[in-house]
C-alpha cells in the first residue's frame, strides 16, 4: 500500500494539535482528514473510510477510548494510535486492551515520533493486505489439495479437525517435506482475519532473534535508530510460523514459553506489557527429544507446543506421490518458463519413483525445473533421458513379461546425504552458505553435518 492511499484521521478537541499532526503527515504523502471530537469524527469516517485513526485520549464529548470501540464495532480493520498527556502505564495499557496499536505522549516532542508509529502501521497492514490476496489466490495459485497431500490423506483430515481451534500446532517432518506450506494452508482453513507471518529461527543470529520475535524500542541497543514491531504484533489476529523451533537459542525459549502460557510479552527494552492472540504453528525436521536430553532445547516448552503434534512422511514413504506431485510441478514449471511440457513417460515416471529424494519435494521440484529448462523447446513429453543428470545408480533386471526394469542400488541415509553435502560443496566451491540454500538446511545444521561426517574440503 502507498502513502497517498494509506487514510489517516487525526482526533483531538486541540485544534493546534490536529493542525500540526495533519500538516506532517501530509508532508509525508497521506491522505489526512482532522476532527475537533469523537462525534465530529464517527460522521467523517462515514465516507472517508480511514485506514488508521489518531485520537486524543481525554476529549469532553467523548473519550478515545469510547471512540475506539465504536469504531471497531464498524471498522474492525481500522487502526488506532492514542494520543494521551497522561503518561501512565495504566492509560496505555488500558488503550492497548482496548485495540489500540500503540500510543503517543502530547505534546510530541518530536514529529519522528509520529511519523515512525504511522509508518509501523501502514508496515502492519500491507503486510495484512499482501496476505489477504494470498488467501484469494490460494486454491488458484498454489497447488491443490490432492496435490499438497498426495500420499498424505491422514494428514489432511487432521488438518481439518484442527485448523479452526486455537490449539497450537508441531509440525514434525524432513527437510523439503512442505512444512511452510502445509502451515499456510492451516492458516487459510482457521478463523483467522489477520497476516500468515513466518520465521525461520535458525535463519536469524541469536542476538537479533529476540527482536525479531518481539519487537524493539527505539535505543533498546546499538542500531535500534526506531521503535520496531515484532512478528507476534504483526501476526495480531493470524498466525505466526515458527520454522525450524529447535534452532531457537534458549534464552528466546523462556519468552517464547510465556507467550504460550499468557500470551503476554515485551519489547525488547520496553516496559509496557503487551498480548497477542496470534496462532502458533511450529515446524522441525529435528529430534525435539534429544535436544531435551542435551540440554538445548526446554522440555515445558515441548510440551506447551506439541498440543497437536502432525508428521509429515518423507516423499519415499509416500506412494503414488511422486506421480501426483511431478505431473503438477512439471505442467506449471513448463508454464513459468515458457516450454509445453505436459507429460511424464513411464520410463522417467520409473526413474524417479526408484530415486530415495532425501530433499524430498523441494529436491523433486529442483530435478524437474532442471529437466524443463534443459529439453528441447517443442518437447512435450519429459523423457528418461532429460533426467540423464540424477546420480542414481542403478542395475536392469526383466520382469516376467520381458519389461526392462530398473531397481536403485540400495544404500544407507547417511550415506545419501553424506554424498549430497560433499557434492553440494563441490559446486559451490566450498560455501557452506550456498550450500545450506541448496540443500533446503539451516547453517548450522549444515556445519553439523560436516563435523559429523568428517568432510574435507579438496584442494
């Protein structure tokens, strides 16, 4: 959303104050209206429609408070800031309580302070509105239901009983088995109106995860130049997707605990208490177990998230799903790039059935992008030959109809994946980074690995 597009009402029976707030804030570029009263301001919003609503707290004919909740009962989707000159914690808090975003003190001392809590606003609701289009594209623009869950019906019918509970959700799988998406499907089946927000824990340094996670106040450290909203104010009214919660550093387990327990928390460097209603799904491809066992990971906060445990099988335990899954992903892939591919042949239909995918979907989805880009352009069917690339090694056998067969060489996990980190780093001349991308881990789980398995890098 643009600021010529963002509406804003400024309430307050100071005249001064609404001159001055309107003529910031339209010198940054949005649309401002200004009203001397609560009443004055329900006639306005009327046919103005404001995104978001700047109002006095202490106002004769009627308070802010009192404004805020007549507004919500018509406009949920309005915004509030409250401006108060009684600089009490009670006050905000009894404004946040109410649906208030945040709260400024008068006189402001600074027109920064204004312009940076209308901007966190205007963040929260493109973030909202980029959302709500994703809800709208869903069943169109991502993959069907009998495609995501193909192989996976048990998990489907799970999903449905639980999406429109509030109960937390663990979702427990390999790497690239579509645990991002299978949470933002949960997300679009509950009653949630608000954003999807997602993060990855082991994607943030720990001494930004806290954060990221719960905001910051402005000077809360060095290079905290401005107040930030967290992911569970962003997720108010929607879902927070905690990706890879075994990499979460402990001391962001205790806060993350209390949140589940009170829905209740802090910025970073911040006093005022704030809650969250937001849905938690959160994801492993780790033994949650073990790391209880070895000291990283809380046991009460493993119980606290696994109310409604889900596993996601590997794509080798899930039959007929290769074929389901490659057929979908090479028509739209061939789509993207501008090929005509519709069809698998049954010779590389039996190629990838034989191959163990320890990437699962996002390796499949990699092996048939690569196969689409390097086929002919008039080619319309996918052949046993544009998969030439995969390294599966394999041995002919006839059944006893005379049809050539082809069974993979059987080899241990470790094995697979000691051979796709050493040949990952191979391409990527040594950087673990790159590497970690293309193998759909974290870093320091690929760094792991490589401590594991011994790998050297080859001169």
């Amino acid at each position: 959303m643009e600021k010529k597009d963002f509406r804003i009402l400024v309430v307050d029976d100071e005249r001064s104050l609404v001159l001055l707030a309107t003529r910031i804030l339209k010198k940054e570029g949005y649309d401002v209206k200004g009203a001397y009263s609560g009443p004055e301001a329900l006639v306005i919003m009327e046919k103005f429609a404001p995104n978001l609503i700047i109002s006095d707290l202490k106002m004769p004919e009627m308070s802010g408070i009192e404004l805020l909740k007549k507004v919500k009962r018509r406009s949920p989707e309005t915004d509030f800031i409250i401006l108060t000159a009684y600089a009490s914690v009670e006050n905000a808090v009894e404004a946040m309580k109410s649906g208030a975003l945040d709260y400024l003190i008068k006189p402001l001392k600074n027109p920064d302070e204004l312009r940076l809590a209308v901007e966190k606003v205007l963040e929260r609701q493109t973030l909202i509105r980029s959302n709500t289009l994703w809800q709208t594209q869903l069943t169109d623009g991502l993959p069907p239901t009998n495609v995501i869950f193909a192989g996976m019906e048990d998990v489907w019918q799970q999903i449905q009983r639980v999406a429109s509970t509030e109960a937390t959700i663990l979702l427990h799988g390999e790497s690239g088995t579509g645990k991002s998406l299978i949470a933002k499907v949960i997300h679009q089946l509950s009653n949630k109106t608000g954003a999807f927000v997602e993060l990855n824990c082991a994607a943030i340094p720990e001494t930004l995860i806290e954060s990221e996670l719960f905001g910051h106040e402005k000077g809360a450290f060095t290079g905290a130049i401005k107040t930030k909203q967290g992911k569970f104010e962003l997720a108010q009214d929607g879902t927070i997707f905690l990706d890879e919660i075994g990499e979460m550093p402990l001391s962001a387990q205790a806060k993350l605990l209390r949140i589940l327990q009170e829905r209740a928390f802090e910025r970073v460097g911040g006093t005022i208490t704030l809650t969250t209603n937001a849905r938690i799904v959160a994801a492993t491809n780790q033994d949650l177990k073990a790391k209880i066992a070895d000291k990283t990971f809380r046991e009460d906060l493993y119980y606290r998230l696994n109310v409604f445990p889900i596993e996601l099988p590997p794509l080798r335990e899930r039959p007929g799903a290769v074929e389901t899954i490659g057929e979908y992903l090479l028509k739209t892939i061939s789509m993207r790039v501008g090929k005509h591919m519709q069809e698998i042949s049954k010779g590389a239909l039996e190629l990838l059935k034989s191959y163990h995918w320890p990437g699962n979907i996002r390796e499949l989805y990699n092996t048939i992008e690569r196969a689409v880009i390097l086929a002919d352009e008039k080619q319309r069917i996918l052949d046993r030959s544009d998969l030439s690339f995969l390294d599966i090694t394999l041995e002919d056998t006839t059944s006893p109809d005379g049809t050539t067969l082809h069974e993979p060489e059987l080899k241990k996990l470790e094995e697979i994946e000691k051979e796709a980190i050493e040949k990952t780093l191979m391409i990527t001349k040594g950087h673990r980074r790159k590497a970690a991308d293309i193998l759909g881990i974290s870093l320091r789980t690929l760094q792991y690995k490589i401590k594991k398995y011994g790998y050297k890098k080859k001169k």
